[in-house]
C-alpha cells in the first residue's frame, strides 16, 4: 500500500515534470527563433561581378618650381613697411614697399648732385683739351693741316725715288744737278713740316700725346658716368610715386617674401622670388617601383584645389576647383629607389592651381576589366590547407536561412581592392563582405 | 551461504550488464555538461580511435543547452515537428488498432484467421522494405512531403494489432455475451465493457507505439524533404563532430518525453508483454 502511494507520489511528480518541460518547450518555440536571430552574426554579402577597376593612389600636391626669379632693388632703401604677400599676383607699376619721405629725398639729392658733379668735371676736361677758337676756325685749320700732310707725303715720296736714282744710275742727272735737286727736295719737306707744325701748334695746346690720350679717356669715362647717373636719376623717379611707394619693376607671382618692415635692404639682397610666365612650375612626387607598374605616363592626374574669387563685395570667397592633368615624365631615382613623377603647371594657365594651399592629388590608372571580381577583404586564408578561401552565403531552400559555407576559391588575378577569382558562384549565393563574428562552415548569419 | 553467493554474483552480473546498457546514457548525460573544448578534446580521433572516454566534466557548464535552446531553433521547431508526428499517430493508431484488434480477437468472421496471418507477415517485414511503396502510394495521392503522409503510414500498426489482439483474448467471451442478453450493441460492448478491461494493453501498445513513432527516422527523411518539417530524429543523425557537445544536450533533450512516456506507463508495458509472450 505504502509503495502504491509512493508510486503515485513519483507518477505526480513525473507529470508536473511533464507539463512543465512541454510549456518550457512551447515557450522556446516561440521565443528561440528571435534569440536565435539575435545571436547570428550580422553580415553584408556583395556579388561576384565583371568589374572595371582603376587603381588610385592620393597624396598631397606640393608645387615645385624649375626656379624662381628674385627681386633686387635698385638703391638701398629702408622699407618702413612691406606691401606685397605670398602668393600674390605683382605687376608693375604697383606698390610692394612704404619708403621715409627723408629718405627718398636724399637719395634723389644724392643722385642729383653726382650728376653735377660729373658734368663739372667733363666740362673742365673739354676745357683743357682743346682751345677757345670757333669750329669753323678749327675745321679751316684741320683741312688745311690735312692738305700740308699730303703734300708732305708727295715731296717725301719724290725725295725718296731721287735718291734712290742717283744711287742706282747717276748719268741721267748731273752730280751738281742731282744734289741741287736733292738740296730743293730736302727743303721742300722741310717747308710741309714745318707749315704742319704751325698749324697743329695753332689747333691744340702744346702738350705731350700722352697728356692728350689720357685727358680723352677720362672724358670719355666721365660722360659715361653722367649717361649712368642720368639713367639711376631717372629710374630713381620713376620707380617711387608721390607717395613714398617703392612700385614694382616686374610682373609675376611672389612666391616668397624676403624683406621686412622696419628693415635696410641693400641691392645685394633680394626684397622677394617671384615666378612669371617664364618659370616652369611644377607638382612632383615619388612613388614605389610597385606602383611604376601600375602608373605610367597615360594614367590621368585629377587635382582638387582651392581658389578665392572675389564676390563682388569686396571680399573673397574659397571655392573648390578640379583639374585634370596628364603626367610628363617619369624617371627612376637612383638615390631613393624610386620614381620620380613630373606635372608641369603652366603659371598662367594653372595660376589658380600654384596659388592654391592645398591640393589633393589623386592619379588613376586606366580601367582593367576583372571578371568574378570580389573585394580582396572577402578573401581569407584557410586556416586548415595551404589555400584561400571566401565564406559564402546562401539561403537554404527549406528554411529560408542565410547559411555561412566555406569555399577554397583561386586567385586568378589581383587588382587593387580586387580579385578575380576561379570560382563558380550560383546565382543565390552571395559573398560575406562583413561580419560581426567570426564565422564557421553551415553557421547560420542574417544580413545587417 | 552457497546461496548468498549465487545471488550476489547473480547481482553483479546483472549490474555489469546494466552498467553496459546504461553507459551511453551515462555518457550523453554527463558529456552534456561539458564544455565544447573538453569535448572535442576527449573525442579527437588519433589512428581512427578515440583519446578516452571522459564522464565527469572538470568544469560543469550549461552552455550546450544554452547552444540547443538558443542557438539552433531548429532543435525546438523539430521537437514540436516530432510530437506533431508523434502525437496524432499514436492516438489514431490506437484507435484503429483496438478496433481491427477486437475484430480478430471477438468476432467471428470468415477469413479472419488468414488475415491475422497477413498482419503477422507484414509485422515481420523491415520497415526499410516497405518504404518505397508507402512513397509510391503518398505520391499518387499527392501526399509527399506532408507530414499527413507520416501519419497516415504509422496509424497502421501490426505489432499494435497483434499486442492487443492477444489482451483482449484474455477478456471472457461470457462478459460479451452477458451484455449482448442484456441488450448492449457493439459500440456499448466495446467502449463500456471491453475498453475499461483492455486498459493495460492499451497503454502497453501507446508506450511502444509512441516510443517507435518519436524515433522513426527512416520514412520522414524519404518521405519529407522538406527539413522544416522533419521531426528530431532526422536532425539528431545530423549532428556530427564540430558539433558534438551540442549533440548530447541534444539527445538528453530528446530523450525526455520517451523517458516520461514510458515511467508513466512502465507497469503496462511490462503487463502488455508479459502477455503476448505468455499467449
């Protein structure tokens, strides 16, 4: 009897045993689905596709230039106050410094009374070269003096041919006749020489021919100097205003400023460098004997830059620009290893582009067509073979489930972020891209 | 004393014997609470055997069951798949059975004895030789793929038929026909008097036919190729080595209804057989 009781003590329990692990169970049907959902790893898929690819490297443009022209001044100034920036565009005429009144002053004094001076000493020069007589005088006595110098060289001639005919064949002349003719002949020249000495003692002072060469040479060093300091008064005027502005003598680009305010800048220091139209400007970079392969002188150069235009108010405002470029030349670099990458910039055609703070370079390679192309990050190495593998997805046909499945795939060829792969996709079955969890061979995922 | 000794060594032997039906039991019970690593670890095969057989757990874990629960839906969505199969199958099968079983065992017909026969043959053919024709007949009748088709297979039971057919054997004619003179008809006599008698047998033959539905294996998976639809038993044969933790939560999981089926109704087993031996 007891053991009956005892048995149908057990049969209870069994029951509520039962009941209870039914109602657990009918629970989780409904509720492990969702927390079976909750749990999958969240995954994006991507498809195999027949891809044009282009591979892109960016860097940072830096403009580079063959040279740069440097501005001197003149005179030596003291620049009160610099007028010109970076990058600023100078054309002539402007102004790119603030003088001192005093100094300008002097310096135009100065040149003033250099120029006098020269002049006093040339007229000095003259003075004592040539004496006080009209020109017509002078011109008179020069042709006269010219005549006398002919004459002198006949009666030289003829006296030369008598001698030497008395020398060679003394019967044609007596030997009274031929002295008398030699006596006539020799006074003759003697005549012509003396009539040249007067007048040339008439035309200049009596002085040594040293003397006279030396006073020419300085005259003619002394008028130089007045030429010269004529032209330094000159461009001394014409290069400061009325205001004190030093003004520009060229036009160009400043591309960096080499004087400052409150500072004596001397004609050996140049005030700024400056580029114009006939600077060869360039962006020049280096890259890896890898990327040579890919980069050649077709592949395209874009450059995004920035650029201020004026809004009609006044101010500026910064806008984007783009340019498309091609690449010039590409030569290896001995000493890095590398290649160096040449685009040159025309500085009017690209002045926006020179002037820019900041531009970001990107060059593209021309499009290769990759088929079964997929992302290289699909690609996994397999962790139990010597291979590759890529995680498929796939919905089963029964359960509608996205089933994760494991498959060993060759690389055909690589480009960039991309592989073409041999491999078969089925039209349902798409690649994981991504995944929240590591994922494992029939694991089942839900797409993010 | 010689006495004693035979029974203690009667004892152990019977011990020794349980110990080795027991043991997969033990086994799936206590690996169920192992973690995955240890596991793996005790099963990795090295020359085509296993490294041992471990059966404490150095850390107990629920984390399989977690997995069974929470990670594989399926094992729910199939658990109901199989008491869906189950459940109707046994009830029907039931039904039919004691009807065909009182006809053969109370009524006289002509035939009746060459059709117990037919039943005894079919009872003894594998289950495997009938499935073709069963798939053949449910295709006609566009019923493949159905777990109705399932049902419809299992609610014939010769095993069920004979099991009872020899416990209402037992039952005296005389009450029949005591009730027959007082007036009762068929369906009186069958439900009032025969069915309250054939209780046990009943029970016996739901236990069996239950345990027999629950792990059926063979026709859902050629029958149903749907695997939504497919009950438990066809997913446990899936399980496989990565996931062999999850495969012992599993099976003490599926183990549980067959186990409270059958300590509920042990007693009529043990009745229900005992009979059809000893007729």
């Amino acid at each position: 009897m007891e053991d009956k009781q005892i048995m149908q003590n057990i049969k209870k329990i069994i029951i509520k045993f039962a009941i209870v692990f039914f109602i657990v169970m009918l629970v989780l049907l409904f509720f492990s689905k969702t927390v079976e959902t909750m749990l999958k790893p969240m995954v994006t898929t991507c498809k195999p596709e027949t891809k044009a690819i282009r591979d892109t490297y960016e860097f940072k443009a830096l403009v580079n230039y063959e040279s740069t022209k440097k501005a001197y001044p003149e005179f030596n100034y003291f620049i009160e106050e610099v007028l010109i920036e970076e990058n600023q565009n100078i054309e002539q005429g402007i102004p790119i410094a603030k003088l001192r009144d005093i100094d300008v002053k002097k310096g135009r004094n100065e040149l003033e009374q250099a120029i006098s001076n020269i002049e006093t000493n040339i007229s000095n020069i003259e003075r004592s070269l040539y004496q006080s007589e009209d020109q017509e005088d002078i011109a008179h006595k020069e042709k006269q003096l010219e005549i006398e110098r002919k004459n002198l060289e006949s009666k030289q001639k003829e006296l030369e041919l008598h001698l030497d005919i008395i020398d060679e064949n003394n019967n044609i002349y007596s030997p009274v006749d031929a002295e008398r003719i030699k006596r006539e002949l020799e006074q003759a020249v003697f005549a012509l020489e003396t009539n040249i000495y007067n007048i040339e003692k008439s035309l200049y002072q009596i002085e040594t021919q040293e003397d006279r060469a030396q006073k020419e040479k300085q005259l003619k060093i002394e008028r130089q100097n007045l030429e010269i300091k004529q032209e330094e008064l000159e461009l001394y005027l014409s290069i400061i205003d009325e205001g004190n502005n030093l003004l520009s003598r060229v036009d160009g680009m400043a591309v960096n400023i080499m004087f400052a305010d409150q500072n004596y800048t001397n004609i050996t220091t140049p005030m700024f460098e400056y580029i114009d139209e006939t600077i060869d400007a360039a962006i020049i970079w280096d890259m890896s004997a890898d990327n040579r392969k890919k980069y050649n002188m077709e592949s395209e150069l874009r450059l995004d830059y920035i650029y201020y235009e004026d809004n009609g108010e006044g101010s500026t405002i910064e806008k984007n620009g783009i340019a498309e470029l091609s690449i010039d030349n590409i030569k290896y670099n001995a000493e890095n290893g590398k290649y160096t990458y040449t685009v040159l910039l025309n500085t009017q055609k690209h002045e926006a582009i020179i002037a820019s703070p900041n531009i970001n370079a990107t060059i593209s390679t021309d499009p290769i067509m990759l088929e079964n192309a997929i992302p290289i990050s699909t690609i996994h190495d397999d962790p139990e073979e010597d291979g590759k593998i890529i995680y498929v997805v796939r919905e089963d046909i029964h359960t509608k489930e996205l089933i994760v499945r494991k498959v060993p795939i060759i690389i055909k060829e690589k480009y960039g972020m991309y592989a073409s792969v041999d491999y078969s996709f089925s039209y349902n079955e798409s690649i994981v891209l991504t995944t929240s969890k590591d994922l494992n061979n029939n694991m089942k995922v839900r797409l993010r | 004393m010689k006495k004693k000794l035979r029974v203690t060594t009667k004892y152990i032997i019977i011990s020794l014997i349980s110990l080795v039906v027991l043991m997969p039991f033990i086994v799936m019970i206590t690996n169920s609470f192992m973690q995955t690593q240890e596991i793996i670890a005790n099963y990795s095969t090295q020359s085509g055997e296993y490294q041992k057989l471990s059966l404490i757990p150095t850390q107990v874990t629920l984390n399989q069951y977690y997995n069974v629960f929470f990670r594989q839906s399926d094992y729910i969505r199939q658990f109901w798949n199989s008491v869906i199969l189950t459940f109707p199958s046994v009830i029907i099968q039931i039904i039919i059975s004691f009807m065909a079983a009182y006809a053969l065992a109370k009524i006289k017909f002509p035939g009746r004895n060459i059709i117990f026969i037919i039943i005894l043959i079919i009872m003894l053919l594998p289950i495997q030789v009938t499935l073709v024709p069963n798939f053949m007949v449910l295709n006609l009748l566009n019923l493949t793929n159905k777990q109705i088709g399932i049902i419809l297979i299992n609610i014939f039971s010769p095993l069920a038929i004979c099991l009872l057919r020899q416990y209402l054997m037992y039952i005296p004619d005389e009450t029949i026909e005591a009730a027959k003179i007082d007036g009762a008809g068929q369906l009186h006599i069958i439900f009032r008097i025969i069915l309250p008698q054939a209780k046990g047998g009943i029970a016996a033959v739901a236990i069996l036919s239950f345990i027999d539905s629950w792990n059926m294996v063979e026709q859902p998976l050629i029958l149903l190729n749907d695997t939504m639809k497919q009950p438990l038993s066809v997913l446990m044969t899936s399980y496989n080595y990565s996931n062999i933790g999850v495969a012992f939560a599993a099976g003490v999981v599926f183990m549980i209804p067959a186990l409270i089926i059958f300590l509920l109704g042990q007693e009529y087993i043990v009745e229900g057989i005992k009979l059809y031996r000893s007729k």
